[in-house]
C-alpha cells in the first residue's frame, strides 16, 4: 500500500470511530459460545472461529460506517457537529473511501466464505451480502422513518445471531440467541436514540426522520427508557433460558441496567452533551461485562 493509502487507512479508521466495534463485538463473540453444543469443542477450532467471528465483524461494520459517511457527506458538511469528519473536511476523497468500502466488503464476503472449507458451513457466505444491504442502508432509512434507529439496533443484533449459525446454525432453535439478540436491538435502539439529540435541530432542518426531530427530545427520551427497560428485560429472558449463563451473568446484568439508568441520568442533569461525553466508555461497559462474563460462564460449563 501507498502513503497515500496508509494516510488514507488512518485517517478512515479514526473517523468511523473503530473503537465502537466493542459495541457489538462481545455480543458476537457470546453468541458463538452460546452456539457450542455440548461437545467441547477442540482448541484449534475455537481459535479459528474467534479468529473469524472476530474478523467478520470488524470488516462488516468498516464497511457499514463508510457506506454511512458516504450517504451523508453532503448533509456532514452542513452540521457543525460533523463537519470536520474526514470526507466534508477534505482528509480523505471520495474515491477513497468508496474503495474502503468495496475493500471492507470484499474481506467480509471473504472471510464468510471461510467457513466453507474450514467448517462446512455455507450458511455465513449465503447470509453475507443480505447482512451487508442491511447493514449499509441506516443513512438511507433516517431520510423516511423514525425506525431507523431499531434499524441500527437490528443491525448490531445480527452479531451474536450470524455468530451462532456460524458455530451452530441449530442454536437458532433455541430460544437464548434470540432474547440476545432482542436485548441488544433495544439498547442500541436506545442510546442511538439519544446520541441522535446532538443534532436535533440540524435533523428538523434537513427533514430526516430521527425520533428527536420528529417526536422532540422529552418524548424520545421516554421511548428510549422504554426500550432499555425491554433491553434488560431480554437479557433476564436471556439468562433464565441458558442455564449456563449461571448466577454470574446475572449480576452482570444488575451491573449493565446500572450503567444503563447511568446514562439517562446524565442525559437528565446533563443534556446530550454530558451523555456524548460519557457515551463510549458507558456503552463500552456494558458489552464488555455482559459479553465477557457470559463467555467464561458458558466455558466453564465446557470445562
């Protein structure tokens, strides 16, 4: 690669904030051991798939968040929030970040086609280029409708589903992926809600369609409470339906609806801005607690 390339690598790696696949990484990495039958799985096998699961997500969300930057360019240069992001400052072309795009996509296509030869499972290359569409479309849906934060939330949700059938596609008979998944559509959902009332007023400005703009922030505030109240409600669902999981996850569900009321409490006393300050690390949190605890309480069942 170029100089030019690497700037270009950098400078795109900093503005999709790469940091956020911690948002939903765990949650794959939770889905795929909730996935393991009850023969342990040999080593090497454990590796390779962490490896991949690993791999997939990363490329997935790269080339969702340029496709992201992409749709909005033209409406990042107007707001004074996200003007200077790379592609309305001028850090990066459009050509550039089109082919980070192409490039992103072609190593999850790729890396879902290793699951073939490794593993004799098609499943996650016939799934990689629906996952990708829908991925790549939340910049479209917030031009029409108030959902595409659920859209967003769903889009993060697919993680420890697409995880699961990688390991396991009979694990989706089971009912535990699936409170997962719901429990992370909502909070996603939710906090998106929030972060989205930085731009109120640009959004009202531009027509876009986020809850904020659309219901005003007291009453998007409430909806995101509601969808965090069903966050934490499927991630008790979760627990009760995975004996595994065991009283360890439990807690940590106590600890992740604490760090939840955290943030809307900064919200609350703060505004948007105080909640944007903290909204890395809080999030952060809550995936890394649940998502690592579930994993060492499921491997420890497996000995």
């Amino acid at each position: 690669m170029t100089a030019a390339g690497l700037a270009a690598a950098r400078e795109i790696a900093k503005d999709i904030k790469l940091s956020h696949s911690v948002f939903a990484l765990p949650f794959a990495l939770l889905g795929a051991a909730m996935a393991v039958g009850t023969e342990r799985p040999a080593p090497r096998d454990v590796a390779v798939l962490a490896a991949l699961v690993v791999g997939c997500m990363v490329s997935a969300r790269t080339a969702a968040m340029v496709a992201n930057r992409l749709l909005d360019r033209d409406i990042d240069a107007r707001n004074p929030r996200t003007a200077g992001r790379a592609l309305p400052a001028g850090r990066i072309s459009l050509a550039q970040a089109r082919a980070a795009f192409v490039l992103a996509s072609a190593a999850f296509v790729a890396l879902c086609a290793a699951f073939v030869p490794l593993f004799g499972n098609r499943w996650p290359l016939w799934l990689s280029l629906p996952v990708l569409a829908w991925i790549s479309a939340y910049g479209l849906l917030k031009r029409f409708s108030m959902l595409c934060h659920v859209w967003l939330g769903a889009s993060l949700a697919m993680s420890p589903l697409a995880a699961a059938i990688a390991v396991r596609p009979e694990a989706l008979a089971e009912p535990a992926p699936w409170f997962l998944a719901g429990a992370v559509i909502l909070w996603v959902a939710g906090f998106d809600v929030l972060y989205a009332m930085q731009d109120t007023q640009v959004d009202v400005r531009e027509g876009l369609h986020s809850m904020p703009s659309r219901l005003g922030d007291a009453r998007a505030a409430w909806v995101s409470r509601a969808m965090h109240a069903g966050s934490v409600a499927c991630l008790v669902a979760c627990w009760r339906a995975d004996p595994r999981l065991g009283p360890a996850f439990g807690a940590a569900v106590l600890v992740a609806a604490a760090v939840i009321c955290m943030e809307h409490v900064l919200l609350a006393t703060g505004g948007a801005p105080r909640f944007a300050r903290h909204f890395t690390l809080l999030n952060g949190v809550v995936s890394i607690v649940l998502g690592a605890t579930g994993i060492v309480a499921v491997a420890m069942r497996h000995g």
